[in-house]
C-alpha cells in the first residue's frame, strides 16, 4: 500500500521539479574577457517555448547553443529581445549582462 502511494507522489515531485527549477534558477555563462553573465529566470517570466524553439535556444540544457556577442548585435539568442525593443539593446549596457564589467 505505502509503495502504492509513494510512487507516483515521488513521480510527482520529480516532473515538477524539473518544470520549476528553471524560473527559479540562474544560469551563469563565463563571458570570454567580458567576464561572467548570470541569466535569471526570475528576469525571464516569458513563455518557455519564447526561448525554447527551433531558432534560438532548442534544447533546455546549458551549453547547447554558443552564445556570441556578433550573434546578439544581430538580433538573434538573447537579442531577439535585447534589441531596445522588447529589452536593453547591447551597446552601453555591456555591464548589465557582464555583471564584472
Ligand atoms: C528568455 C529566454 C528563456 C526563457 C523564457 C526560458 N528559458 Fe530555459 N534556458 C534559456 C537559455 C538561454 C538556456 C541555456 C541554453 C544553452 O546554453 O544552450 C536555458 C536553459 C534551460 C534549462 C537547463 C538549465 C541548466 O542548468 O542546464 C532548463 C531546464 C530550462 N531552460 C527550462 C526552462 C523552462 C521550463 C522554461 C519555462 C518555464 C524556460 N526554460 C524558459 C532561456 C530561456
Ligand atoms: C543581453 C546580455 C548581454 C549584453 C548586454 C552584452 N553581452 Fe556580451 N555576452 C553575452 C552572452 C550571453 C555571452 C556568451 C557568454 C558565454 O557563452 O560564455 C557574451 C559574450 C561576450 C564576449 C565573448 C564572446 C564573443 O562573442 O566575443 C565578449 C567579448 C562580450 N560578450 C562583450 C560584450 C560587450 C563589450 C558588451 C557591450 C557593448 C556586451 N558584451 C553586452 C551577453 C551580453
Ligand atoms: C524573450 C525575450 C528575452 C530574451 C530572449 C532574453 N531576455 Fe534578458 N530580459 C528580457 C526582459 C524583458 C528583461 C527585463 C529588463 C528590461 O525590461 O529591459 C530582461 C532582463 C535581463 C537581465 C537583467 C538585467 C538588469 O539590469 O536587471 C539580464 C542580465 C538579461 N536579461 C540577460 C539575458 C541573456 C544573457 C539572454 C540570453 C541568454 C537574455 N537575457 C535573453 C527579455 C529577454
């Protein structure tokens, strides 16, 4: 009976921790001499599929897309957004990503 219940209450636990851990998690990319960028989920409420497609980031695991500045200037990954439409555009807030800087 208690492995009845238990069972798909750890099931439970399990998908749900794998569906909440990323809102509530930061994600750190090194930043080549720029220096560290921490990637907020509390920053980043958007739907997961926003991100999570075919053209910007396909796979939810860290270190699947290479991340380049020139990519990001030119409105692709973080800069289908920080474009100074929808977020902060790149240049002069270099220091808003690279927290070091
Ligand atoms: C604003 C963009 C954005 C949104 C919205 C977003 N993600 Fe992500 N997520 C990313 C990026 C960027 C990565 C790293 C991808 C890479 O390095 O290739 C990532 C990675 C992840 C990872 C792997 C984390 C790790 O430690 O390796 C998980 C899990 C994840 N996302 C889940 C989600 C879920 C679930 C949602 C919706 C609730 C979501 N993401 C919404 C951008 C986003
Ligand atoms: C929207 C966030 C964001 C802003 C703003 C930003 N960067 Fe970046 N930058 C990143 C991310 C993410 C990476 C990839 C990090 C990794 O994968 O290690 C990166 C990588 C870099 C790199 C190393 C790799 C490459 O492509 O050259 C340099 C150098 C760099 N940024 C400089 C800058 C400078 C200078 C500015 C301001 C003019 C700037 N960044 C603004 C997010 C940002
Ligand atoms: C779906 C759109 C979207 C994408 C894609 C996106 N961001 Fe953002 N990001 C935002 C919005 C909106 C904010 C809130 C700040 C604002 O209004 O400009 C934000 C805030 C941030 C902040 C907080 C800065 C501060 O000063 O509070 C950082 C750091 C950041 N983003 C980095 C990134 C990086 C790095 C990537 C790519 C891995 C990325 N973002 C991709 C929309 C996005």
């Amino acid at each position: 009976m208690r492995s009845l219940v238990i069972g798909p209450l750890l099931t439970a636990l399990a998908v749900g921790t794998a569906l909440a851990v990323y809102p509530s998690q930061t994600i750190t990319f090194a930043g080549g001499e720029a220096g560290p960028v921490a990637f907020s989920g509390r920053d980043h409420g958007q739907p997961c599929s926003r991100c999570h497609n075919q053209q910007t980031f396909p796979l939810m695991q860290q270190g699947e897309v290479t991340i380049t500045m020139a990519a990001i200037d030119k409105g692709r990954l973080c800069g289908s957004c920080h474009n100074g439409r929808q977020a902060f555009a790149s240049p002069n807030n270099c220091q808003r990503c690279h927290q070091s800087q």
